[in-house]
C-alpha cells in the first residue's frame, strides 16, 4: 500500500452528461472524482465533460490512453436508457477486461443499497498500459465506486509498472 504523500500516477475523469455538457447543469461528478482520487494518491490531469454519445466518450478515453495516464474513469452512462452507451464505447479500447473489478463495483453498490451501481453495466479493463473504469453517474455511486476501485487500482498500476521494462 502507498504512504500517505506517495504519488499513485497519473489520472483523467471522463464525466458522460448530456446536461452538463450542454452547460445546462454544473459538474459536480468531476470534482468529486478528482477530490476522492487525489486521496488515494493519483494526480488528476483534468476533468472532460462529453455527451451521452459513443464517439465523444471513446474520443475522451482514446485521449486519456494516448496521453500516457495510469487510470481513466468515465462516470455515468452505464444505466440501461437508450442514452447509456459508455460501456459500448469503452469495449472497443481494452484490450483485456477487468471483470472482478467491475463486479466489485456493482456487489459493493448493491450492498450499499444504491440500485444504479448494482445495475450498471459499467465495464474495467486494460488498453495498453491504462486502467479504464466505468462508474455510475449518481453521488452515492461514485463515493462507494471510489472507495471500492482505490486500492484495487493501485494493484493493478503497479502491476502494470513493473511490466513497463
């Protein structure tokens, strides 16, 4: 486990809102995620709010990817409306799929009684060297998702660094 004051790696939230980047509501998901990763160690790049659509969301993820961050987390997106299209924009970057890591997600959102974490379809995995994580978009979600993937997050990049040779 890192100490306290040890830096984890480098981060990027993807926020998936339709409202919000319409600049019809505030981001109150990115600050959130920024605030929860800067405690568990990771330095956050930077906040990228993009609509409910496969393009815009597999363009941030690409981005984050390419521009060499450890983790990205989309948030949001990951429910069963027709406008839920993260995961389908996600599958098509990992190359490898974290699955415990996503049905830690849900178990623990549903053992927390937040039914949109336990019916997300959010999906884990590796693309390249990054950790890429979908989380549902509600306040309860991502303070429980956050709690659950930190330390799961720093095993997988660590694993991950010690292959970078």
């Amino acid at each position: 486990m890192e100490q306290a004051g040890d830096l984890v790696g480098r981060a990027l939230v993807v926020v998936v809102d339709d409202r919000t980047a319409h600049g019809d509501e505030e981001d109150h998901s990115g600050p959130l995620v920024t605030e929860l990763l800067g405690e568990s160690g990771f330095l956050v790049d930077g906040v990228v709010v993009v609509s409910a659509d496969e393009v815009e969301i597999r363009n941030a993820l690409n981005t984050a990817v390419i521009g060499g961050v450890d983790l990205v987390i989309s948030v949001g997106g990951t429910g069963v409306s027709p406008r839920d299209v993260t995961p389908e924009a996600t599958v098509e970057l990992l190359d490898r799929e974290l699955l415990g890591i996503s049905e830690a997600l849900r178990a623990s959102g549903l053992s927390a009684g937040i039914v949109d974490a336990g019916v997300s379809r959010g999906l884990a995995g590796i693309s390249g060297s990054t950790l890429v994580v979908n989380i549902a978009g509600s306040r309860a979600a991502v303070r429980d998702g956050m709690a659950t993937l930190g330390p799961l997050a720093v095993q997988v990049i660590g694993q991950l660094s010690r292959l970078d040779i």
